[in-house]
DNA sequence: GAGACAATGAAAGAAACTTCCACAGCAGAT
DNA sequence: ATCTGCTGTGGAAGTTTCTTTCATTGTCTC
C-alpha cells in the first residue's frame, strides 16, 4: 500500500482526473474530446476513478459571501494535555460544529488550527465565547482574521 | 452592495446550491425531483446561480494521496516590512508557486498564513529553503506539519 | 506464431438536456 | 373592478448525451 506515491495512473487518466478538479460538470462527451479518446472509454476510465475513490466527490464552489459567509478566521489552538482521549474529545467536539471548516492536528506551536467561516466578526466573537473557547480541553486559542484571501482553494500541482 | 449578507435566495436557490454543494455532478432531472420543481424551472435557476456568480466552479475533489501529494503543511510568514509594495510583491511570488494551495493575508503574530501541499517532508524541506524562504521580503516562515486531518473543506454552513 | 488478456471504439436504445410556448400569479395604474 | 405588463412556472419536443453491448485491436507470455 504507496499511499503517498502516485497510484498507478496513465496520461489520459490524469488528464481526466485535471479536468474534472477544473470543471466538475464537464460532460463525458467534452471530456472525452478533450482527452482524445471515444465516449465509452472516457466513461469507463472516469468511473473508474469514482469508483476506486480516486475522486472523492464533486462540489460546487458556492460564493461564501452570497450565503453570509463573509468573514474567514484562522485560530490555532492549545490543548490542556497531550493525551490520546483528550485530542479524541476535541476532535469530536470541533467536527460537531459547522462553522469550522478544516480542521487539522499539527506539529508546531499549537495542537490544532481550524479555518472558520461566519458572517462577520461579530459573529466570530459569539462563537469564540461560547463555543470554541468552551471545546473540551482548549487551553489557550489565538485568532488571526483573514484580511485578505489571496489565493483559495488551489487544485492540486499534479 | 451588500457583500456581506445573503444575496436574494428563496428556499429553492438554497436548497439547489446546497444540493450542488454536496454533489457538483447531480443531473438536472435529479436535482429537479429533489428540490420540488419542474425540471425546466431547475435549469432556469441553476444557470442563473452560475450565471449571477453565485456558484463559482464545479471541482472535483482528488484523493492527494493518489497524486503524490500526500503531505500537508502549514506555513506562517512574517514580513521584514509591511508596505504596500512589499506585500504585492510577496502575493505575486507567492501565486505563482503550484504548491502552495491557499494564501490568506492575517491579522495577528503572522502577515500570511499559507497552505501546503507537496509529496513528503523531504520535498517540504526542498520547497522550504529553495523557494520559501527566498520569497520577496520573507523575514521568517514558521511551520506546522499536519499530523492528521481531521475535518477537510467541509461545505459552507448556510 | 498462438493464445490469453486487457483495453478500445462504434453503435444503439434509454435517459437527460435545453428551448419554446402558453398560462398563472401578482403589482401598479386607470 | 379591470386592464396591462412582468415574472416565474410546467409541459412538450427536438437534440444531445449517457451507458451498455459487442466485435476488434494491441500486447504480453509462452
């Protein structure tokens, strides 16, 4: 099992999985123009790539400030202690709540940073108060404000 | 220009764009049986949404694992100096760079806080002292390795 | 070469897309 | 109250696309 090498992808199968990350709804008709290669094959080949989880999902990119969702927020985060039960309590807790969009477990000056979307900094402040700062074990949590989104959800370089 | 507050969706727009939210390649059939309403009206509508900007792209999203893009890390810059210039300069350079997958200007202990994606630590430390580190007007990187990832992109909360 | 195997493209019935059209609901003016 | 313009709706129909089937091609091994 090479989970970090490249799967065992040949150049149409990459340039299918490359045009599927730029336009999701890319009909197999186009998409198999595209690729050089007959309709049947490109839908074979693409649901393959489903199949085999190569292709974790297709999602619209919804404008988050057409939905309230104007303010992104960084905050990286302490824990209490560094024990097995106490990051599974954390985790739990900080997938329940639906502003935080990523979540990660890091190396480095803190235990987990999350990117978080709300409608503005009032609303940061209401969830920081009452719900971020009371997730099980937080210790100590530092915010840093978006200001500016310079680049956002990049394809993947492959 | 109300940027920061929901734009004019009735209870059908919503319910399509979170419908496309959860899966980009839904037909139209499909999401018309799902949101109630004739198909001709679901296509009218969901063309607007592209159409109007509401929807931004259709992405699929790619196992990284898959395409050797298995590591993910966080990086935060800090600036020797906070000029305009400087920080063009530094946006520039730094979409310019495939691996990095966001880059947010932030308030708080860092000027940016990047996002990450390469094969392994070892081409991190590549990426690190070939390219960061001799971005225009780096003064000092701090890096947080992601252990786990617990929560990824999950879909805007509206 | 011969045989096994995997992958391919053409074709065709089924499904979906997309446009056109007539109609219903609603607001404002008369 | 009626008219008029406007916006949004669903049915229908021609066109396009999907998705499966099948015969064929190319490759590898012996």
């Amino acid at each position: 099992m090479k989970e970090t090498s490249t799967a065992d992808f040949d150049k149409i199968d990459l340039k299918i999985l490359r045009a599927l990350q730029s336009d999701g709804r890319l009909t197999n008709a186009d998409l198999a123009q595209r690729v050089n290669v007959s309709a049947a094959t490109c839908h074979r080949r693409t649901q393959r790539l489903f199949d085999e989880g190569y292709i974790t999902g297709v999602r619209a990119e919804v404008a988050p400030a057409a939905v309230g969702l104007g303010a992104l927020v960084m905050v990286g985060v302490v824990l209490d202690r560094s024990t097995p039960e106490s990051f599974a309590a954390f985790e739990g807790a900080a997938m329940e709540l639906k502003e935080v969009l990523d979540c990660n477990l890091v190396a480095g000056d803190f235990d987990y940073l999350l990117k978080i979307r709300v409608r503005d900094m009032a609303d940061f402040n209401k969830l920081h108060g009452e719900k971020l700062i009371a997730l099980p074990g937080v210790r100590q949590t530092r915010t840093f404000f978006v200001m500016k989104e310079v680049k956002e959800s990049a394809r993947l370089p492959f």
